[in-house]
C-alpha cells in the first residue's frame, strides 16, 4: 500500500469544490434511463451516450473523478481514445464500481448485501492496469418501521464488506469510495432516516478501523438525512442540511479528506441546494462534495434523447449541473445560476 499515493488521489479527486460524476450504471440500470427517452440499450448506444458525456468540453473544471462500469472502462471514443487515457489527459481520475450488486440477504426479508469480494484482488489489478485510481462499492440499507428495518445484523453485514473491500482496493493502491446507501423510499419520518443513518456509519467506520483501513486514503458517500419519499412531513432544505452535517460530525473521523454524496432520487436542483446550505452555513473538517449520478445527468439524457443532433445541448445540460454542484461545494451556488 502506497499511502502518500492513496491520500494525495482521495485528495486530487475533490480539490477545490470539484465532485465525482457517477456514470457506473450497470448495464441493466441504464437500460432503464434509456428506456425514459425512447432508446435502445445496445452497446454503440451506451458508448454514444458515455462518450458525451467524457467529451464535455470544461466538465474537468468541475468533475475531479468518474465511476465506470467495467464495460466503459474497455471502452473508447469514436477516434479510438481509450476513454480512461482520454479522463488521465483531461486531469480527471478514472474509477470504477467493483461491487456486483445488492442481493436478498437470507433470511432476512427486506434486507439486502452486496456481493463481489470473491476474486476481487484479481480484478483489481486488472483495472489498476486499465488506468483505475478509485473504486465504488455500494451498500443498500431500507428502512422499513413497521418491521424494524433494518437489523443491526444487515448494518454489520454490510460494513464488514465494505471493510473487507476497502482495504483490497488500498492494497492494490485504488482509492476505495466506501458508500452505504441509506435508501430514502419509504414512509419513514426524518428522525428515523437519522438514526439509521448514525447506526450505518458507526458501524462502518468500526469496521474500517477493525480491518486497518488507511482513512486518509478513502472517500465516503453518504446519504444525506431526508424524509422518507411517502412521508407526509418532507423537510425542508435548511432542516436537512442541520440533520446530515450532525450525523457526519458524529461518525465521520476528521482524518477522512472528503465526503461525496450521492443523490438518491432527489431532484437535479434540490440535491444543489442541498449542498450548497451545508457548505454555505457549517465548518467542516472535510471536503464536502457529490458523487451524483440521476442529479449531474438526468437534464443531459433528457436533452439528448439518443439523437447525435442533440449531443450540444446536452453537453450544456450536463456542464451546467457539473458548474452548480461546484459552486454548492463551495458555498457560492445561488437559484440565479439556474439561469444560466
Ligand atoms: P445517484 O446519485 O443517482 O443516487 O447515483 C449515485 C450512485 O453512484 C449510487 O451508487
């Protein structure tokens, strides 16, 4: 393990208000937002779609890493830049999602774990060659209150995976962005997403710690603390902003160099203002940024709509919420830069 070479990678990723695009979505996944605009998911299709994004001119301004999917990072523009040496030229660090996604955990309805460490030092070192300075691996937290969803044992599961995948990747010299998703679908109060979210957190950075993770040389991505999406009382911004700055303070040991989140379904807009009032009213110890995926890209894939005619606009989509999410993460965004 490289520890210098770990911290100052964690670090480049999120200098100075720049964020993580997260353009990892499997296969099936993006079969899905394609299917919202009408196109058809085959391979030249996801490649057109990627390379729009990769070859947004001054996106690197703004995003300082992209998660990939293990066929993207095989993958090349239409001049035959590999898309990993296109991002190393732009400045922007190549990642990748290792994990294999999240199953049924038996026994336990409801619950999920994610699958993937079988094998996962040898792939590793096949995208560390492949150009990968960073990985991703997700776990899936639901809450449900009528079942006490969910079970200490599902939390423990999880981070001791995630534990377990941390320290492979800073062995093979690969910044692990650790990220349990505290899932927001859900008729769970706020109070309640908070204190999941508390008990997921303790129990990871316990089980970083147990497996000897170098916490200099990770990202966290967290949830931030909202209501519940079928949740009558749906906090506002200032209130959601005060909920997930206390939990992080809480669990988050000042030694990890930044924190990422990821959108979760919140609006494109509201996951900036999100942002922007935790930058703009509290002191943190970290660099407090995103790893969106639906909150950078659903403007630009509704823009784009699969035709090459429309690759201006929404390249313009795209930049412009890459632009914004920067500014939050440096307390300067404002509505008025919704204009633009
Ligand atoms: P969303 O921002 O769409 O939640 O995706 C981020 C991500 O990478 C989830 O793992």
């Amino acid at each position: 393990m490289d520890k210098a070479q770990l911290k100052a990678t964690a670090e480049k990723i999120v200098a100075n208000g720049k964020g993580i695009l997260a353009a990892d979505e499997s296969t099936g996944t993006i079969g899905k937002r394609f299917a919202s605009i009408n196109v058809e998911n085959v391979e030249p299709n996801r490649q057109a779609y990627r390379q729009l994004l990769l070859t947004t001119a001054g996106a690197e301004e703004f995003i300082g890493g992209v998660i990939q999917y293990d066929e993207t990072i095989r993958q090349s523009t239409d001049d035959g830049k590999r898309f990993a040496d296109l991002m190393e030229e732009l400045g922007v660090v190549p990642g990748i999602k290792v994990d294999t996604g999240a199953k049924d955990l038996a026994d336990h309805a409801g619950e999920m774990i994610t699958e993937g460490l079988d094998g996962l030092r040898d792939r590793l070192a096949e995208y560390y060659e492949l150009g990968a300075r960073f990985a991703k691996w997700r776990a899936v937290i639901n809450i449900s209150e009528d079942n006490n969803l969910p079970s200490d044992y599902c939390l423990n599961a999880n981070a001791q995976a995630l534990a377990r995948y941390a320290a492979l990747c800073q062995e093979a010299n690969i910044v692990p962005i650790v990220e349990p998703e505290v899932i927001m679908d859900g008729a769970h109060s706020i109070e309640t997403c908070e204190s999941v979210t508390t008990r997921a957190l303790t129990a990871l950075f316990n089980e970083l710690q147990n497996a000897g993770v170098y916490l200099e040389g990770i990202l966290l991505k967290p949830n931030m603390v909202v209501s519940g999406t079928e949740n009558p009382r749906q906090a506002g911004i200032d209130e959601v902003a005060e909920r997930t700055v206390r939990v992080l303070k809480n669990c988050v040991p000042s030694s990890v160099p930044g924190i990422v989140f990821l959108s979760g379904g919140q609006s494109d807009v509201l996951a900036t203002q999100h942002l922007q009032a935790m930058n703009a009213n509290y002191e943190m110890p970290w660099a407090l940024s995103y790893s969106y995926g639906r909150a950078l890209q659903a403007p630009a894939l509704k823009a784009w709509g699969g035709e090459a005619a429309n690759i201006p606009a929404a390249q313009a989509a795209y930049l412009l919420r890459a632009r914004n999410n920067t500014a939050a993460a440096l307390g300067n965004y404002n509505d008025e830069m919704e204009a633009a």
